[in-house]
C-alpha cells in the first residue's frame, strides 16, 4: 500500500523507520540529481544526499511541523550543497559524463543523431557548467532550481527561505551573467 507523503512524515516523526526508509527511497534520486547539477561531481552528489538524510533524521521530533516535506527536503540538502560549493571554491570538479553509473547517464544524456552534434552538445553542457560553476553560489542555485529543475518562483523562494522578489532579481542577474559569459566563452571558441 503506496503511503501518503504527509502520512509517512507524520510516522517517521513519531519514531517508525520503516516510514523514514521509505521516504528516502522517494526522494534520494531527486535530492542526488539536484546536488549532481550544482556540484557537478558524482562523489559530491552522494555526500550531499547522505548528509542531507542524516539532518533530516535528526531533525525527527521538529518535522511533524513540516508543512511541505519536499521543500523542507529541498532546502535541506540546498543549504548544505551551498556550503561545499564555498568550500571549494576555486576547486571546480566537474566529472566527465562517461565515469558516472549507467542510470545517470541515461537520466543526464540528450538524444544525438550525428557525432558532429554530439561533440557540439558535449562542448555547449560543459560550457554551461563552467559558466553556472562562475555564478555566486545562491545565483547558482536559483537557476537550477527555476531553469533546470522546473520549481516556480514561489517554491524556489520557499526552498530558499527568501522573498520571491529576491529569487526574481537572483534568476534575472543570473540568467544576465550566464548569457554574457556564454556569448564570450563560445564566441573565443570559434
């Protein structure tokens, strides 16, 4: 029987972990493929979704207050990827697509019908990592979670526990730096 999510937060926060399994099975693709797109790093995805469910668990008692568990989730494992991105800051990590499992690949990987387009593809991704990597970490994650994941602006600003103003005014300032970094970057590889 497929539980409820508000169901299964209200049994994980009374002490069922059977509940708190069952939530991390729903959500540790989602919190991992998040952490993989701001990161870019497999092992700093994994880190990532392990320490976001080790805050969550501990955390137990607090969360049957928990209005919207995915975005309390999402910011959870935000705030913590922030914090490594400052930590390496300067240290850009990001893996070559062909290292990560096959299940990754499948979900990271765009349909290519020549080799010629799938270098052009191959180069532009890289490129758009670079240009998000330049990005001030909360401009970083604004677009990602706007642009890349799809949440709106309302959720983006509950996930960020900021006003929507300031996730408008981040995407603006972000998309503005992305396209001129872009336009700079592709126009010198011509």
């Amino acid at each position: 029987m497929n539980k409820s999510v508000p169901e299964l937060v209200k049994r994980f926060a009374q002490g069922d972990a059977s509940a708190f399994t069952e939530l991390v099975a729903r959500y540790q693709k989602k919190v991992y493929f998040l952490a993989y797109r701001m990161l870019g790093n497999h092992l700093d995805a994994d880190e990532v979704v392990q320490e976001t469910f080790v805050r969550i668990y501990r955390k137990r008692k607090e969360i049957s207050n928990v209005t919207n568990f995915t975005s309390f989730l999402v910011r959870v494992a935000t705030n913590y990827a922030i914090d490594l991105m400052r930590k390496q800051k300067g240290h850009s990590q990001i893996e070559d697509s062909t290292t990560l499992p096959g299940e990754v690949q499948m979900e990271l990987a765009h349909l290519v019908t020549t080799p010629g387009e799938h270098f052009r593809n191959k180069v532009l991704k890289t490129e758009i990592r670079r240009a998000l990597d330049m990005l001030p970490p909360r401009q970083k994650i604004t677009a990602l979670l706007h642009d890349v994941e799809g949440y709106s602006k309302p959720e983006v600003a509950q996930i960020l526990d900021c006003p929507e103003a300031t996730v408008r005014s981040n995407l603006h300032i972000a998309r503005k730096k992305l396209k001129a970094i872009l336009k700079k970057r592709l126009a010198s590889k011509e």
